[in-house]
C-alpha cells in the first residue's frame, strides 16, 4: 500500500512539474499518517466480512529540478 501510494504521488508530482515546466527530483521528505481498515459497506461491525476498505494518507515532498 505505500508502494503504491508513493507511485501515485510521483504521478501528481509530474502533472504539477509539466504545468510549472520543470522535472520532478528525488523525494525531499515522506510522512505516514493516517492508516484506517474499515468493513465495506454501512455495516462497519461486521466481524464477518472479509472485504475491506483500507485507506492511507500520505504526504511526500520532492525536489524540483530544471
């Protein structure tokens, strides 16, 4: 999951660089925050249910470069 979170920042990191007309550089600093696993669906104590929804907030800074 942070794996995947960390690809998605770099994603939205280059959208911001190609509109500022600059590269995206290396990772600057990294936070974990928020790590939350609920029950799918309106019933949250459903001890039973397997599927869940995870959801990670990340915060991840990188360098600009020319």
């Amino acid at each position: 999951m942070l794996s995947e979170a960390t690809k998605n920042a770099r994603i939205a990191a280059n959208e911001f660089a190609k509109n500022a007309d600059v590269k995206v550089g290396g990772i600057r600093s990294a936070y974990q925050g928020s790590f939350y696993i609920r029950d799918v669906g309106e019933e949250y104590e459903d001890t039973k249910k397997i599927e869940k929804t995870v959801r990670v907030v990340t915060t991840i800074t990188f360098y600009l470069t020319d």
